[in-house]
C-alpha cells in the first residue's frame, strides 16, 4: 500500500504528465507541466526509484555543488500535487519524468497504483510530434483516447494508429485497461525547427488543456516568449529563400486544409476562452468547473524524505501493439494529427 503522509484527501483530482525524450518534441510537453509546478508552487511528495527504470549510461546522472558540499541528482520520474483554489477548487498531481529506459510495464503500474490511491479522475498525458506545419500559424493540438465513451462525451478523437509507440501510448493504454479514463494531448512541432525550447507549443498545450479540464492556467512570460520564438525564426527563415519557399508552400496546405474548420463554433471557442481571461470570475462554460485562481498554498504536502512502501501493481495489460503518436520522421501530415 501506498503511504502518503500529510497528503490530505483530493479534491477531483486530475493526473497531468509528461515525459522528456522521444514524446516530446522541441520539450514542448516537459516544459507545460514544468510550468504548471513553477506556476502553482507545487512540491514534490513522491519519486520512483531511478535504479528500477533508467539505464544511467543514457540518461546519466549530473553531480553539482550545494554550499561547497557535491551532490547527485538522479534521472526520474517525480510527483507533486497542487490545489487550485477558487469558487470551486481542484487538485493536480503533475508527473514529470523522463522517459524510462526499461521495464515499461512496472513502470505505467506504479504511477496508476499513485492515481489509484490519491482518487484520480482523470489522467491527462502531453506529448509532442514533429510535424509538416508551418511556425506562423497556430499550433495544431490534437486530443486523443482510446476510450469510445470518452472520445464522444468530451469530443476528442478516438484513436487508430498503428506503429512504433512511446510512453505516452503505453500509458495511456495502461490507463485504459486499468478503467481510469485517459486522455492525450499531442502539440505539432515544425519539424524544420525543432530545437527546444518551443515556447509556442507549450503555449498550445496549455490553452487546450485550459479548456480539458476547466481550469484558468495562469501564462506568466509564455505569451510573449512565443512571439519572440515566431519572431526569430521569421528573421532566419528569411534569410534563407529555400526555406521561406517550403514555409509558404505549408501555409498555402495549412490554410487550404483548415478553411472548413472556421465553423461558427471555432469561432465561438476561441472568442469564450478570450472572455475567461478578460473575466477572471466567468466560468469555463456549459460541462466544465467553474474558472479558479491561483493559489500558492503547498503546505499541506508531507516530507519528500519521508519512507513510503512500493505501490500496488495493478493488473498488467495484455500485451499487443498499442495504437499511438506516428513516428515523429514520416507520419504526421499537414494538420499534424496523430493519425
């Protein structure tokens, strides 16, 4: 069983997580959950033991001084939980890890055995693909689910992909045959620059997770970062006519493409969530919570030091090829769906 000391009791508790590596794309997914910990004040309560998941000689550890005293940080997968306050407050256990090196299924087990005792409702994954979609336009985010129920109640795509997989799939998955609704959300990255950081996409990532789960996610700098980020790349595209050409040309597929998507209800989605940040006191509108604020206030959080027991191990999944994002180099098309 697992022991969480001074956690108190949750209230409707969402799971976000997101894995550095292969699932994440110009660190798009990483850097949304690392700004909601920073934004939230959250504080770590758990981490998985490095030496069950990591092969060192790939992810290795760094070594760094603290008051002349040399330490060690491990590479791992660690958990925090913040408390949203508001009319209706909400708590999040934010994941944030890297991808493991081996032993996947113990791996998706342990986390669930976490959302299992802390009553998760919902497990929300971020990850990012590469993607032929051009910098100036907005960045597609496509949400997923292997659940059919899900998939039509909260209008997400069911997934059908067939392929290489990555955590994200399997986690998903796990989730699914463990009966905890589940939930991916994937952002496209140009793959003509794709060096981290993209602020851009993590802004995307965030604003479709704002309206997942009903909550006002406070920005801070991202906004003006993602102008900066478009900004400079404008300038290096420019200076090369080559690469100006192929942007142009994925912007005359992109807006081609997108010209039936700007439906009234587009429209109407993007004009309801510019009025939640107008109105801190509007709510998120018809099937969501109402809108929070932010709140600073960890400290009902338990010792990070202290001794817990291992987490339960539920069910393993049967084992068959999981449908997931496509592989970053040849799949993602124009839109930069997963499928």
């Amino acid at each position: 069983m697992i022991e969480l000391e001074g956690v108190p009791e949750l209230i409707d508790p969402v799971m976000v997580a997101a894995f550095e590596g292969w699932n994440d794309a110009g660190d798009a997914a990483s850097t949304a959950v690392a700004h909601l910990d920073r934004e939230w004040k959250g504080e770590v309560f758990a981490a998985l033991d490095a030496e069950d998941y990591y092969d060192f000689q790939v992810n290795r550890p760094t070594v760094f001084l603290e008051n002349g005293v040399r330490k060690i940080t491990w590479p791992t997968t660690r958990l925090s939980v913040v408390r949203i306050g508001g009319e209706k407050p909400r708590d999040l256990v934010l994941v944030r890890g890297i991808e493991p090196s081996m032993r996947w299924r113990s791996f998706c087990n342990e986390l669930l055995g976490f959302a299992h005792e802390l009553g998760v409702e919902m497990v929300v994954i971020l990850g990012a693909l590469l993607g032929d979609t051009p910098h100036t336009r907005p960045v597609p985010v496509s949400g997923v689910t292997s659940d059919p129920d899900l998939a039509r109640t909260m209008d997400l795509e069911e997934t059908r992909y067939e392929g290489p997989t990555g955590i994200v799939g399997i986690l998903q998955e796990a989730c699914t045959h463990a009966g905890v609704p589940a939930v991916s959300l994937w952002a496209a990255v140009p793959h003509y620059v794709s060096q981290p950081p993209n602020p851009k996409a993590t802004l995307a990532l965030l604003n479709r997770l704002e309206d997942l789960i009903g909550l006002r996610i406070p920005l801070g700098e991202l906004p003006e970062d993602a102008r900066a980020w478009q900004l400079g790349v404008d300038q290096l595209a420019a200076e090369d006519s080559e690469v100006a050409e192929y942007v142009q040309t994925l912007e005359e597929a992109r807006d081609t493409a997108e010209l039936p998507e700007a439906s009234g209800e587009a429209i109407a989605r993007e004009f309801e969530r510019y009025l939640r940040r107008r109105d801190p006191g509007q709510g998120p509108g018809p099937g969501g919570p109402g809108l929070a604020t932010e709140s600073g206030d960890t400290s009902y959080l338990r010792d990070p030091g202290s001794g817990r027991t291992r987490p339960p191990k539920p069910e393993q999944p049967e084992q068959s090829e999981q449908p997931e994002q496509p592989e970053q180099s040849e799949e993602p098309d124009a839109d930069g769906d997963e499928e």
